[in-house]
C-alpha cells in the first residue's frame, strides 16, 4: 500500500505565488481518497496558506472524510493561532499546539501586536 502522505511532501512553500496550484493539488489527493497531507517540507507560508487549508478541510467534509494535516512547520501553525483556526485546520492537533506559544491565552486580533 502507497504512503498515503506522499501526495504533498514535495510542497515546500504554501504562499500567494502557488496557493492556487497546492490547493488543486490537494483537492486532487482529497477526491482520489487521500485523507493525510504531510506538510514538513513546507518551509515558507503566508497567509494564503490558511486559506488552503481551510479549503483542503471543508473539501474533505463534503467527502465525508476527515483530512489530518501532518508536520505544520512552526510558521504556518502561528499563523493557524493568529486567525483563530488552529483547531479548524487540523484535528490532530492539540490544545496545545493551538495555545499561544508563549504560554498566554488565545488573544482576539485586536489584541495582537508586534513586539
């Protein structure tokens, strides 16, 4: 049996400049029945990396599947943190993973700022 996490290992950015390619790449995957994505070669994320996944998420609910996202990078679980989806993107991840990195508890938007 093939690894199921193959299909994206070879993404190494999720960004503006190739959202649109890794999510019908992931779309691809999720329709041929592929439930895990084993992103830890993805090294550069933006914002439009939440958007994807987010998308790669509901895709699979309307499949009725349950898509686990593997291996997010530091950066891109951050960026899950600081829009309040963390626990939205992927369901193995823990309340943990989802809680501020530096130990304080979730923050509305309005709150954030740059130190």
């Amino acid at each position: 049996m093939p690894d199921s996490l193959d299909t994206l290992q070879s993404l190494t950015s999720l960004t503006v400049h190739n959202a649109t390619s890794a999510l019908e790449q992931g779309l691809d995957a999720i329709r041929s029945g592929q439930t895990k994505f084993d992103l830890r070669n993805v090294k550069a994320v933006d914002s439009a990396a939440v958007s994807v996944m987010l998308t790669w998420q509901r895709a699979a609910q309307d499949a009725g599947a349950v898509l686990e996202l593997k291996n997010l990078p530091t950066n891109l679980k951050n960026l899950t943190k600081l829009y309040g989806v963390c626990s939205l993107v992927s369901s193995t991840l823990t309340a943990e993973d989802c809680g501020s990195a530096g130990g304080h508890a979730e923050r509305s938007p309005s709150d954030l700022h740059h130190h």
